[in-house]
C-alpha cells in the first residue's frame, strides 16, 4: 500500500496485489494519504478527508 503521506499534490492511495501484480486505486485524501492494511489480514483503513474538517477512515476489505 503507498500513498503521498502528508502531501497536498498527487494524494492518490493504491494496494499492490502481490500474487496477481495487480494494483487497486483506493481512493485519495489530500493532506493525509496514508492507508493501513491489517498485519494478518486484508482488512484495510482508508483516510477520507474533507477540507478543514477532521481526517475519517472507511474500513473495509481488499478483494
């Protein structure tokens, strides 16, 4: 998983499926692109940010 951190520009969060290679685009969050995958599972935490507003997280599971 990568995304541009604390970054305002280039903000696009992605998921890199090691077996098949293929990469999934979670989503984007300027000034705080920083998505976490779970250690020993694929639940993932994807910060969503609006403007000014504190940063939230949808949770979820990679396919």
């Amino acid at each position: 998983m990568w995304g541009a951190g604390s970054e305002a520009d280039n903000a696009d969060m992605y998921a890199l499926n090691l077996g098949s290679r293929q990469i999934l685009f979670l989503g984007n969050a300027p000034g705080y692109s920083r998505p976490t995958i779970a250690q020993d599972s694929d639940a993932v935490m994807v910060p969503v940010t609006n403007g000014m507003k504190a940063v939230s997280f949808r949770v979820g599971m990679l396919d």
